[in-house]
C-alpha cells in the first residue's frame, strides 16, 4: 500500500494545499535556570514542505521542537495552527491538532509488541476494540509504509536501532499527524538505513505531509530540505530555500564563523617500539584481529556498522572478555578483566552511546569528573572538595564546555557538550592509550573541530589515541594511520599517505 492511499482523508486537522502556512511561531521563547535556550525565535511551517532546523548544539534546536510539539511549553510567544492560536499544555493536545515529534532518544516500549507500538495511544473507537488479528494487520499497513518488514507480534526488544526509528514513524503516521518533527533521526543509522529514511521523508512531503527535520547533518539536509531556518545561541538568524545553500554557508550562518580542521599531516611511525599491540584477537562479533599502535599517534579504525570495530574497543577497554589471541600494552601482556583494570593501565574509552555508558546523567557536571578521578582526589574523609573543584572548572574551560555552572545536571546540556563531559571523565583519569568510538556522532560541526583538535593536542603530547569513526573523510582527516575492519577481520592496515575515501569504501566493501 502507497503512503498516499494509506493516508488518504485520514488525517487529523484539514488537509491544506501545498505552500500554506498551517503552523506560525511568534516570539517563542524558553529558558532553563539561567540558560536562555529559545530566545524570540518567529517562524512558519507550510503544507507539504521539509524545513529543517540547523545549528551547533545548544542553538535551541530540540527545544524549538518540543515547544511545537507540546513536550515543552514556551514562557513566551504564541503558536498558531491554521491561523488560530493554540496552547499545547502535553503532547496528547499536539498530536490531536495533528502535530507529533519523533525524538532523538528513542521512546518506544521494548516490552510491547511491534504491532502494539505502532497502535499505542490511537483511539480504541478509531477501530473499535480490535482483536490482534485485527490490530496486526492494521498495523502491517504502517509497517510496510515505512519499509520495516518485521512481524506484527515480534517483540520490540528485539528490533535494531534503524528499526524502531522506522517503528517510531509508523506510529507517528497512525497518529494521523500531518506536522511530523523528525530530531536527529539519522544520527544512529548506518547508510543504508539513513538513505531508506530520507526516501521517506520524501515520500511523506509527497503525501502532503509537512516534516520538521532537526539535524547536524548538512549533506542531509541539503539533500531533503525545502526550507531551513538557522538558530544561534537561542536566536533566529535565517530562514532560506534549501537551493540558496550550500555547506560553506550553512556553517558560516550557524557558527557565525568559518569552521576549518586543517587535514592533519600523518606522521609515519618508524622504528618507535609500539604502545599497544593485538594479534589475531578473537571474540564476540572479531575474529583473528591485528592492530599495531605507535607513541602519540592517532589511529583510525573503519569499516561499516557491525564490522567488529565498537567490539575491538570494549575488548581493549576490559568491557568484553576475547576468547583466544593476545594484547601486549608497553611490552606487557594486556588481558583486562573488567574497565577498572584497564583504567589502572592507562587504557580509557570515550563509548559510542555516552548516554548509556558515558554518562550520570542526573549528576552534575562536577559529580561525573569527580567520580572518574577518585583516585587521584580521595574518598571519605579524605576526599578533596576542593581539588575535585578546581579539576572540574579546569576541563569546562580546557574543553570550552558551554555551562552556567559546574553543578548544572549533565542532562540540561546540549549532545556536543555531554560529549565533552565524557572527554573530560576520561581525562581526568590521565589515560596513556585513549580510546574514541565516534566521538563526533550526533554533534553540531563546530564541536567536531573542536573536538579533533582536541585530539591532535594530546596526541601531541604523546598520548596515543584510537578513533572509531563512519565518516571515511574524518579517518583520513585526523589520523596518521588508518585500520580497516570487515567482518570482525582486520582487512587493511594503511599508512595515511595519497589514500581517499574510495580505498577505504573499497576494502570496507570488498576487502
């Protein structure tokens, strides 16, 4: 079944025609504490367009959404829907004026069926109290609309992180909604799956839906956008037609500044004695893995999704146990049993997801530096408040962490500037051998540079550092040696020298 026939007379709201303004924002404003994060921000959606919403982390972005959305509600502004105005005191009075939000933090119920996820918070006398034959083969419709092509009646635990992106979707299009608010949505997805959701959104455009993109992706959003409307520090600065754009223009108009990382010249490690050695290691998702790590030198490990490289890095980090091959770290056998054996060898890893491993969210930024650094601060009554202070205050500003206070809670800070929370953990332990799997997954372009600068720094001062990392021309960027990995197998071992984005893609691919 097409999205149009699914769809067809069947949405909350009127259906308007194509360009009208069917949502208008007016001054909207919100702050958190001290932090003013939407700051009189006007706009307009219109039926049947992608706008998309750019900035750096913490530009208000999410938080824009959400005032759209009814998750937030704004101390200023008005909204209107169809030139009347609205106040949205809960999601549930949102989605009945046809609006909805995919979040970035996925809130799909693991312990429901698919079929129950899709249908979840729909009105029982929409399609009268269905028996799960019923309700399966209602929602098979939004399943194979979105492409994911599961069974009704599997559970959601066990579904992919693509997968409950395109579940969240079919829900969202069982809501009826014809403002669907997408955050992020590709932030955690491999190519293909990224490629699958921007057909998609197309799709929905097509079908008269209007799609509301927060994204850090600009290839993305040049690639789907209508329109864009550009936020800075809370503020609006533009919004222009997609086609007006280009990369260099969107980070001029959202850094308010060029953003350039210079390529980084590799240096060729020669006849150094290496720091971390692994052969033919072996475990869950690797089989017969080789790396060679040299004194101050910067790494990269590619390869697609489900290579076997996040699981190499929770080897090395003491998180999984091999079953069979060797590690040698500065001449000695490496074989962590847990993190903390690692940690006391001066191996530390920044995790992919920094919200599930990384970070105390609930803490405050000075709770999650202080507890990496125990050791070196003391506990008890030994414990120094004071030391733990001044460590806390000194990586905020050493990493440019953008915080009213070191005792704000992680969880009232931006993606780029958890990142550099969990940066900050890891450094405050003094690791000699640096693990990052995707540092700059999920953050805004300015704090990428920021962040691989970093990371040329304590290279520099000879801290040896491992990137994981999807994007070929960040590897090629940053690093001065560059690891393939395919299949849980080490597939190519280049030095960084007269090599592109196709050799990687190729060995990636084909070996």
């Amino acid at each position: 079944m097409s999205l149009d026939a699914l769809l067809e007379g069947d949405i909350a709201g009127p259906m308007a025609s194509p360009g009208t303004v069917i949502l208008r924002g007016e001054g909207l404003s919100k702050a958190f504490g001290g932090n003013q994060a939407v700051d009189q921000v006007s706009f307009d959606l219109r039926a049947g367009e992608v706008h998309a919403f750019v900035g750096e982390n913490g530009a208000g972005k999410s938080t824009l959404a959400k005032l759209i959305a009814g998750v937030l509600n704004s101390d200023e502004g008005t909204l209107e829907v169809d030139g009347s105005p609205v106040h949205f005191p809960g999601p549930h009075d949102a989605q009945a004026a046809g609006i909805a939000m995919v979040h970035q933090e996925l809130s799909v119920v693991s312990s429901l069926s698919v079929a129950e996820n899709v249908l979840f918070g729909v009105e029982p006398s929409r399609w009268g109290w269905m028996h799960r034959q019923k309700m399966s083969a209602t929602a098979r419709k939004y399943l194979d609309v979105v492409g994911l092509h599961v069974p009704p009646n599997l559970s959601t635990a066990r579904l992919s992180t693509a997968q409950r992106q395109l579940l969240e979707i079919a829900h969202v299009l069982a809501l009826n909604a014809r403002i669907i608010i997408l955050d992020e949505p590709t932030s955690s997805l491999a190519t293909s799956d990224a490629h699958h959701l921007r057909e998609l959104i197309g799709a929905l455009r097509e079908a008269g839906r209007t799609v509301v993109l927060v994204s850090h992706d600009f290839d993305e959003v040049l690639d789907v956008a209508d329109r864009v409307t550009c936020l800075r520090d809370g503020q609006w600065v533009c919004t222009e037609p997609a086609e007006t754009l280009d990369h260099d223009k969107l980070i001029r108009l959202v850094t308010g500044r060029d953003v350039l990382v210079a390529p980084r010249e590799a240096r060729v490690h020669t006849g150094e004695a290496p720091v971390l050695e692994v052969r033919e290691l072996t475990g869950p998702g690797l089989v017969h893995a080789d790396l060679v790590l040299h004194p101050g030198e910067i790494l990269g490990i590619g390869g697609l999704v489900g290579s076997g490289r996040t699981e190499l890095m929770r080897i090395l980090a003491g998180d999984v146990r091999p079953t069979a091959g060797s590690m040698m770290l500065f001449g000695e056998s490496f074989a962590p049993s847990a993190p903390s054996a690692a940690l006391k060898r001066g191996v530390s890893l920044v995790p992919e997801s920094r919200k599930e491993q990384g970070l105390i969210l609930h803490a405050t930024v000075l709770q999650n530096i202080e507890l990496a650094a125990l050791d070196s601060l003391g506990s008890g009554p030994f414990f120094r408040a004071g030391a733990a202070r001044m460590l806390a205050a000194e990586y905020v500003e050493k990493l440019r962490i953008k915080v009213s206070s070191v005792h704000a809670p992680v969880n009232s800070l931006s993606g780029g500037n958890q990142q550099k929370v969990v940066l900050a953990k890891v450094l405050a332990t003094q690791p000699r051998v640096l693990l990052l799997d995707e540092p700059t997954k999920g953050i805004d372009v300015g704090a990428k540079a920021e962040i691989l600068t970093l990371m040329r720094g304590l290279a520099a001062q000879g801290i040896s550092v491992v990137m994981v990392s999807s994007v070929l021309q960040e590897l090629l960027d940053s690093c001065d040696r560059i690891v393939v990995m395919r299949g849980g197998r080490t597939v190519g071992d280049l030095e960084n020298v007269d090599i592109s984005e196709e050799d990687l893609a190729r060995l990636a691919f084909a070996g």
